[in-house]
C-alpha cells in the first residue's frame, strides 16, 4: 500500500523513495528486467509474493509509470507486462544496489551454509 504522504513530499528524494518504497516493487523490478512478461510468470518467479500483493503493486508500479501493461484483446484474455522507460531507467540503479550489498553483505560461517538454499530472483 503505498503512503500519499511520501508520493506528495516536497523532496525528490523521498518522493522516489515513495515511488519505489514497497519491498516488492525493486525484487518485481528486477524480475521483469527488459523482457516482457505474463502475471503467472512473475508469480512464479518470485514465490514469496502473493498474488492479491503482485496484483496490488502491478497496478500501483503502472500508476507510476514505471510499467507498461498490454492487454490483448483475445480469447482467452492476455495481459503483458513490460517495464517502461522510467521502470528501465532504474535498473542501473538495481544493479549499483546489489554490488553494494555484494560487497559489503556480512556473512557468518552458519549462514554460508545456508546461501545456496536462498531464493534467487532472476536478474
């Protein structure tokens, strides 16, 4: 659910932060990268997420711009999705996110067990 009161902030810094502040939104980001991409595929890529959620911030992440959603008019219904030149103007910025996290990131010796049953989202 996104919060008005960052969207409306006088600071371009915390409007972005408004914009993108849904833990889902960067990871769906990610995901769809340059491709195009069906709801179910998304769904299944990103397991943790439910699909009232994806749903939710599919519609908010086009209300900002940041995608594009293509509805084909065919039987059955078919619905694409595809980030839009805001949402790929960010993926540079996703990508500086996770080499910081890479370099910085503390691992202890239990968890480096545990790294490769992590999820690992596409990207």
């Amino acid at each position: 659910m996104r919060d008005e009161r960052f969207c409306n902030s006088n600071c371009p810094f915390t409007r972005a932060i408004g914009t993108i502040s849904n833990k889902w939104k960067p990871i769906i980001m990610n995901v769809m990268g340059t491709r195009t991409i069906r709801f179910g595929q998304l769904a299944s890529i990103i397991p943790l997420i439910s699909r009232k959620v994806l749903t939710e911030q599919l519609k908010e992440m086009e209300e900002d711009g940041i995608l594009e959603r293509i509805a084909y008019k065919e039987l059955p219904p078919r619905v694409d999705y595809k980030l839009s030149e805001k949402g790929l103007a960010f993926l540079p910025i996703l990508e500086s996110i996770k080499e910081w996290n890479i370099e910085y990131e503390v691992v202890s010796m239990s968890e480096d067990a545990d790294i490769k049953s992590r999820v690992k989202y596409a990207g």
